[in-house]
C-alpha cells in the first residue's frame, strides 16, 4: 500500500513538473509576437531570405518587440495563388502584398481589414512617406484597405524586344523605330528575310496574351478592368472601344502575315529559352520607364535591345497596383500596422527587403551607390526590389544618378493619370456575372489577342456572350459606384 | 583424474553445441516467420497503394469517357471548320483540360489530337517539365500509330517516349484522341516512406519494365526476388495490379543469409560466452568440490601405503642392529665387564626406544644423537679402535631427515671396515647447501677409512639393486634408504657413493631441507 501512495505521490510529482515546464515555456514563448508577411520574394532563394529574415527580426525585435515570418510560399512562382488559398484557412497570414488583382479578389472575399484608424494610431510614418493621396487610392467605397508601395509607377507599355544581330544582319535601325508602321516594316524584313525564325511572341509572363503588353486596362500585374471611362465620365466595355478593336486587327494581321507561332492551344514555352536557341526574334513588353528608351541587354549569349514606337510613360491603373494590406487572419492587426509602419520608415529593413543582406548580396561603392557583392553570383534580390514596400528610402543600384529615387517620385506625379485612376471597383454585388464575363474573357482573348480569328466576328461573338452573362449589369454596377467616387473627391461635374 | 575432466569437458561442451544449434535452428525459423509476416506486410502495404493507385486511374478513366460523351465542344472540335466556334471549343476543351488535373492530384496532363486538322491541345500540371510536354507534343503522330497499331489498348498503358516512361490512357472519337497522361514517378509520390531507410517502391508494367528509375541508382532489371542495385543486395516484393497492367513492387535491402547471420550472430556469441563462462565456473566448483578432495584422497591413500612401507623397511633395519648390540652385550658378559655391559644395556635401551618410534622423518639433532648412542655401544665392543666424528652446520639440527639415514651408512662404515686392526674413522658432516636457484638444500657426507665398497656393490647400489653377499644374506640398510628417499623427495635426492683415492668409502647425499612429501604424522613428535 505504502508503495502505491509512493508511486502516486511521484506521478503527481512529475505531472506538477511537466505542467511547469510547460507553462514556463510557453511564457517564454509569449515573449515576442510572431507575424506572417506575405511579401514576394519570387524565384530567390530560401536561405537568401531566411537570412533576410534574420536580420529583419534582429531590428523588429528590438524596436517593436515582433519578430517576422516570410511563409514558405514567398519565395514561390505562384504567390498569389498560394497566398489566397492560404486565406481560405484560419492560418495566421497578417501582412500581405496583393498585388496583381489580388486587392479587389482579396476585399470581396472580405479578407481585407479596413486601415484607417490603424494608420492613425500606428502609421504616422507611413502617412508621411507615402502621401495623402497615394495612400487613398487603396480606398473601397471611401475605407482605406491597403497601402501603396513606393516605386516606379510609370510604365512605357507596348515594347519590343528584339534579336540586335537580325537587325544589324538588315540593316534595321532600332532606334528608329518611331511608329506601328516602322516596326510592320521590321517584322515583314524580319519574316521574308528568316522564314524560320518566328518573328514575334507574347510576354515571359505565362498567362500574358500579344496585348497585355499593350493596353493599360488587360495590364494582368493590375488586373484586368471590363470598362473604359470616355471623356464625359462614362463607362464603356473596354472591348468595344476602337482602341482594343484596332489591337484585334493588327494582331489578327500579324497571324495572317505569318509573325506569329504562338502554342495557344498547348503549353508556351518561356521566351527566354526560345530565344536563347534562335528560334524567336522578338516578344513584346511592358517596362518600368526608367529602364531607358532604348535598352540593350542580354539573353544568355544574344545581344537584345528593348525599342517602343510610342514611348510615353503613363501611369495606369496607378498606387493601388500593388498595396500591402493587413488581413483578417491576422493575429493582431496593431502590431501588423505598428510593424508595416517600421517597413515603411526603416532603410535598413528596407534595404534587407530590396537587395539582400550587405556584405553578402550587395556591397556599397565608394559614390554610395551599391553592386553585386559578390563576382560569382548575382544579388538574387535585385529585380524584386519593386515588390517592396519603400524604395524611396533604398539604396540606388550602380549606374543610375544618385537622386535616382527623387526623380522616380516626380516622375510618378507627373505622369499622365487616367481618370479611374484611384478608383477601386468593389464587384461584390455582381460577383456571380462578374466572374462569368472573366471566365468568357479568359478564354475569347487567347484566340483573339493571339489572332487566330477575324476579331469582328470574334469580338461580336464575345461581346454576345458578356452580355448575355450580366456584362450591363457590370458596368452599370461601377458606373454607379464610379459616380460615388468622383463625387467624394470632387471630380467632374 | 583427467578422464573425468575430459568427460565433464565434453558434456558440457556438448550442451553448448546444442544449445546453439537450437538457437540457430530457432533463429532460423523465426527469419522464416518473420520473413513470411514481412513479406505479407509488404504485400498488403503494395495492395493498398496499387489499389489507391487502381482506383486513382479508374476515376481518370470514367471523368476522360464521360468527359467526351455529349460533349458540346467535343462535337465543334470533330466538326471541324477553323471558325472562331471551333478555336474557342478548342480552348474550352484546354481549360478544361486544366480543371481536371487540378482535380486528380497526380493527374500531369491532358491532350487531345484530332487527325483531321492535326490541332493539338494541351494542358500539362505543375509536375511537368516543358521537356516532357514537347516531347509528347512532337510524338504526338507516333503516339497515335502506337495507338491504332493495338499497342496502347483500352486501359492504361505505360509508353517510352526518349527515355522517359508515360502512363498513358487514351481513347478516340471519330477522329480525335483524348489522352491523359501521367508519369509514373509522380504517382509513386503518393505513397509514404519511398527511398526511406533503404526501401524503394518501383511501378513495373506488365512486362517487368521498371517504370521509375531510380535516381542515381541506374538501371534495373528485376528478375526473380532479388536484385542488385550499386553491388547492394535488395529483396523484392511485388504486387500485380488486377485492373491494370501494372504491378508495384518494393525493393528492400539487405539479403535473407545476412539477415540469418545477424539475427542469430548475437545469441550464439552469447550462448558461446555464456558457456565458456559456465565451463569455468563448472571447472572452479568441481576443482573445489570434487577434484581437490579426490586428491587429497588419492595422496593420503598413498602416503599411508608410503608410511607402511617405510615402517616395514625401518623395521628391516632393527632385528639386524639389535642383533649385533646383544651378541656384544653378551661379550661384555663374558668378559666378566659388567658395568660396561649394565652401561651398554643404557645405551641400547636408549637407542632402542629412539629407533622404535614410528617417526619416519627425524631431526638431523636426534639422528646424530642416535648416532652417538650407536657410537657408545660400538666403543664398548670396540674400545677405542673405532672414532666417529660428527660436525653439523648451525642450523642443520632441527632440519628433518629420513630416520636411520646417518646410522645406517655409519653402521655401514664400521661394519665393513674389512680390517681386524686399526681405528675405524667416520665422519659424519651434515651442511647447508644451494640445491638451484630457490631450493635450499643439505649435504651430508659420511666419510670412512675402510675397505670401501667393492665395485659390483657400487654398480648394484647405483643401479638400486639389493645386495645379496657371498652368505646368501641380503642386505638390504643401504637400498631400503634409497628407496625411503626416492618415497620421501620423489627424486629431490640423491646419494652418491664411491670410494675414495686414499682408502675407505665416502657417501654424499643431497636432499632439500624439507621433504617433498612429509609423511603423516611426521611432524609430530611423540612425547618421550
């Protein structure tokens, strides 16, 4: 008997030992919050950022007490993807760019917290860097969901990348590719002279048509807009306008003149690779505008050169392209604000963002500008940096005026705005049509934008269908939430 | 003695071999028995998977014929006519195409080919490479005459296309062909703890085709239920598919002789060890138990048979002396010296008691004194014709000699002296001497001035015959005292007798200072 009260008293003991260690931990734990940031790293390594990440928290912790998670699906091809289905459960998700569309698929989902008086209360710095109206072009019906990123906001769309060597083989003058015409004339020298070669191809992006590349409202980094605003405030399908009717038609030209070889019924082939092995001559572009009129750079051993014949940078569908929003799984939206805010506010977490760790992806010049760090390999954050969220606040890359930042910022607010812009189109009520005339959209614009049909009948045929799925509805919908909108801050009338 | 070790030796060695047969043959039985449930766990484990995998490819194969069945874009598509129905039922059928795999996790793609417009539509998942996808894209016709030919029938088929294996299932209507399509290493994804300690899972077709190789590891052909991959041994177990022309199969290392060797190694080292262990602990209890006082048995056995004999050749010694004492007793008597006679009466019964103790062994002190007694007696007979000397070593006294030694070679001296006139010089030295290294050791040398041993005497003395003189009478002090010594040192002693250059005979005897085997009783000396 005196052995089992023995035994007992032990187990008890042990259990009350457990129960301590356990709440002890836990405790410990507790010491530091944990948030998930969605932030695309797309394509870098997972050391890179888990040592990006590292040194994030080094500073996060000691300013705000958080420490910060970069998911394992940062880093992959399908963020967006991954990131809304990681939405659709109850993990905890707290900061996440949504860009590409993702904003307006994300708020009509109602994944979205409303950030107005979290940015008052947490967000000064935020207000500050980022400016009144820039910020308010993330508004829904007049609430504030998402903050803009600062970057290069101007893009000089429809541009042409081209083979250098079939060009000089002709004669061909890239720089003076001036008009639609010059470049007709360059694919038809191109087409005659090397019937092989396919002369021109869509976008690297897979999922990018011929015209994405070409007209703002099919831009798929914004999302895609169903309507067009005429000049007296009007929406119009923006498949009915001229402007997407003459892209129809000259594309459809194209296919016939036998430029194009795209696989739209199988699976397109990047078009690095293809023109690394000489079978392309060109693909088609939409690029940030300080990238330079006239770019030339290289495909593994091809010497290229970027040409545009209307090179005016415009602004499209502008701030709201890519914001950074706190979302409903978020374990604590105060401290999401609070650490969005030292995003925003700190160079040096923005510099870890943008190029890496110093010393061992990038290294300072002695001018002040920054470089690869290392011969051998690359800074593999480089061409990412337009994912985050301040680069005002960066460094300047080797090669470009030192006050590159400052004139990225004028060129931003002097760059031509077209009216919607600012405007977010909640489809929340006419969710069902909307998706349904997307659905038609998708599969109408790879036989349309690549060409293979007549687009007057195509197009008839499209619109037929859009229509006959809720398309007035639509635009009736936005129209009405459009008006609301240029009332509240006072446009037109 | 040893007999008896050699037996208990072999009993127990014995045990011990069948112990480990038994372990062995046990252990071998249990491999068998644990083969058989291992081979059955596998067997069920392949069941389940090719069963998952059965029911996998069957759902792909009712979702592509009910896919195809009044299928409105299907028709546009046979139909034909380039318009702009046909290209968006071409690019209907594609997204479609795309839901499905998304559907069927290891679904990787779908295509559809119609021979008339020679139009390819395609949708591949995540899992593909641009390399797989082209290389079906550009053998999309041989695939088709693969097909027509009666090679890919109406199920699944597994089709090499450059190097790569396809599981294929492909049906036609009218004049297009529908496929899906997935790669058979994508498929074995699903199951758990592939390439996990050693175990590799490998999908066969119908004609033992190894489906997916394995990375690293090249080739393999499976024949039988072993096989080597990189020189190692793997075991195989395979499940056939009943619904498909497929069979799963698990590759295992490590061979069923190592595995008997390493399941039985430890319990027949431990059985060996243990018996070893056990045939010292046997062989200490015994020694202690049973050989020991067996022993001590056998020597007592043997020193009472050693005593008897040594009392018997003592005794010889007696009735010989006693004869002489009393004949020279009777001398004095006649002689009318009565007080040499009542003296010599003394010394006798002295001497007489001293010789009739059973001692066999006696101290060198009370030996020489026995010798004196001997020494007064004969100078009563003798007067002074007869000088004994005896001069011992400090310390040599108390060592223990054989009884009668030093007074049998004395009587000896005087007795053969072989001349009426003159003194009958004996010296009688007894010291300490270096046996070898450890043994400490004494010499005692009797010296006397007689005639000396004749030479057949000698050479029957040292070749330890008995003595039989002229007379017919034996003699037999010297032997006996020979023989008491080869009992008492068991060859620790020795006795050299010659004679010397300048007359009479010299005995030297050499013996340890302690007898090799006292006899019992010897050291105790009985109360006078």
């Amino acid at each position: 008997m005196k052995k089992y009260i023995t035994a007992l008293c032990m187990m008890g003991i042990l259990a009350l030992g457990t129960l301590g260690a356990a709440v002890f931990g836990h405790s410990a734990e507790l010491e530091y919050t944990k948030l998930v940031a969605a932030v695309p790293f797309t394509g870098i390594p997972r050391e890179d950022v888990e040592m990006v990440q590292e040194k994030i928290n080094e500073i996060t912790q000691n300013e705000l007490g958080i420490t910060v998670e970069f998911p394992e699906f940062s880093t992959s091809g399908q963020y967006f993807e991954k990131a809304m289905l990681m939405l659709s459960t109850p993990e905890q998700l707290d900061i996440m760019m949504a860009g590409f569309g993702a904003f307006m698929d994300c708020y009509v989902d109602g994944k979205l917290l409303p950030l107005d008086r979290l940015l008052e209360q947490y967000g000064q710095d935020i207000a500050r860097q980022v400016g009144e109206e820039q910020i308010h072009s993330c508004d829904i019906h007049g609430v504030l969901y998402g903050i803009p990123v600062n970057g290069d906001y101007t893009q000089q769309r429809n541009c042409y990348v081209m083979r250098k060597d079939i060009l000089e083989k002709y004669g061909l003058d890239p720089y003076g590719i001036r008009t639609m015409e010059d470049l007709e004339h360059v694919f038809k020298t191109v087409r005659e002279k090397e019937p092989e070669i396919t002369v021109l191809s869509s976008g690297a992006e897979p999922g990018n048509t011929l015209l994405s590349a070409n007209l703002d409202f099919l831009d798929t980094s914004s999302g895609i807009s169903l309507t067009v605003c005429e000049e007296d405030g009007r929406l119009v399908s923006a498949f009915e306008s001229e402007e997407y009717k003459s892209a129809l038609q000259r594309v459809h030209q194209w296919y016939l003149k036998g430029y194009l070889n795209e696989d739209v019924f199988g699976v397109a082939e990047d078009v690095y690779s293809r023109v690394k092995r000489g079978e392309l001559f060109a693909y088609t572009e939409r690029k940030a505008a300080w990238s330079g009129e006239h770019e030339n750079f290289k495909i593994g051993d091809m010497e290229m050169v970027r040409v545009s014949p209307e090179p005016s940078s415009l602004m499209h569908r502008g701030y709201a392209s890519m914001p950074y929003v706190i979302t409903s799984n978020s374990a604590s939206p105060e401290a999401s604000m609070k650490l969005l805010n030292l995003f925003y506010s700190n160079p040096e977490i923005e510099n870890l963002l943008c190029y890496g760790v110093e010393g061992v992806h990038y290294k300072k010049t002695k001018d002040g500008h920054i470089t690869h760090a290392q011969k051998e390999r690359e800074d593999p954050f480089l061409w990412n940096n337009y994912n985050m969220p301040n680069q005002y606040i960066s460094h300047v890359w080797e090669g470009n005026d030192l006050d590159f930042w400052e004139q990225v910022k004028t060129k931003n607010e002097s760059a031509g705005k077209g009216p919607k812009m600012g405007f977010n189109f909640d489809y929340s009520s006419v969710a069902a049509e909307y998706a349904r005339v997307m659905d038609i959209y998708h599969d109408y614009r790879w036989i349309l934008e690549s060409g293979l049909d007549n687009p007057e009948e195509g197009g008839k045929k499209m619109m037929d269908e859009m229509k006959s799925s809720g398309l007035d509805l639509i635009i009736r919908e936005e129209q009405k939430q459009f008006d609301n909108w240029r009332k509240r801050n006072g446009k037109g009338e | 003695m040893n007999s008896l070790r050699k037996k208990l030796f072999f009993i127990i060695g014995g045990m011990i071999g069948v112990a480990m047969l038994v372990i062995l043959g046990y252990s071998m039985y249990s491999i068998r028995l644990d083969e058989k449930i291992v081979s059955q766990s596998h067997w069920y484990d392949l069941q389940v998977s090719m069963r998952f995998m059965e029911a996998f490819m069957e759902d792909i194969e009712n979702m592509l014929l009910s896919d195809t069945k009044e299928d409105e874009n299907m028709e546009k598509i046979i139909r034909g006519g380039e318009g702009i129905d046909w290209h968006m039922a071409l690019i209907r059928k594609k997204r479609e195409f795309g839901k499905e795999i998304k559907k069927y996790q290891f679904l990787d793609g779908m295509f559809l080919y119609d021979s008339k417009s020679r139009v390819f539509v395609s949708q591949v998942g995540d899992y593909v490479t641009f390399d797989m996808y082209s290389s079906i894209k550009e053998n999309m016709v041989y695939i088709t005459q693969y097909f027509e030919k009666g090679n890919i029938k109406n199920e699944w088929t597994a089709m090499e296309l450059e190097e790569q294996y396809y599981l294929v299932r492909m049906i036609k209507v009218k004049t297009v062909y529908i496929c899906a399509w997935m790669k058979p290493e994508h498929l074995l994804q699903g199951i758990e703890n592939q390439g996990k300690s050693h175990t590799y899972f490998l999908l066969c077709d119908g004609r033992a085709r190894v489906l997916t190789p394995l990375e690293g590891l090249g080739e393999i052909r499976i024949e039988g239920e072993q096989v080597f991959v990189d020189q190692e041994r793997y075991r195989v177990y395979g499940y056939d598919s009943t619904r498909q022309n497929l069979s799963l199969k698990v590759l295992v290392k490590g061979s069923h002789r190592q595995e008997v060797f390493w399941y039985a190694a430890f319990p027949i080292l431990g059985i060996v060890c243990m018996g070893i262990m056990i045939l010292l602990l046997v062989w200490r209890l015994v020694r202690g138990v049973v050989f020991e006082p067996i022993d001590h048995m056998m020597l007592k056995k043997t020193l009472e048979q050693n005593k008897a004999t040594l009392q018997f050749l003592q005794l010889q010694i007696k009735p010989h002396f006693l004869n002489n004492c009393l004949s020279l007793i009777r001398n004095l008597i006649l002689f009318e010296q009565y007080e040499e006679a009542e003296n010599a009466v003394l010394v006798l019964s002295d001497y007489t008691r001293a010789s009739l103790r059973p001692d066999i062994l006696v101290t060198v002190e009370r030996e020489a004194e026995q010798v004196r007694s001997w020494y007064e007696l004969q100078k009563l007979r003798l007067k002074n014709r007869i000088h004994v000397d005896i001069w011992l070593e400090d310390g040599v006294g108390k060592k223990q000699i054989p009884t009668m030694l030093l007074h049998t070679f004395a009587e000896n001296a005087a007795k053969h002296f072989g001349r009426e006139d003159g003194i009958i010089e004996i010296e009688i030295r007894a010291g300490f001497r270096k046996m070898d290294e450890q043994e400490k050791g004494m010499e005692i040398t009797i010296k006397d001035n007689g005639a000396g041993f004749p030479e057949d005497v000698l050479l029957k003395l040292r070749e330890g015959k008995e003595i039989v003189d002229r007379n017919g009478i034996k003699h037999i002090g010297i032997t006996s005292i020979m023989k008491r010594l080869d009992i008492l040192y068991e060859g620790a002693a020795s006795i050299e007798i010659c004679n010397r250059d300048n007359g009479g005979s010299e005995v030297r005897i050499c013996l340890l200072s302690q007898p090799v085997n006292p006899a019992p009783g010897s050291d105790t000396v009985p109360a006078e």
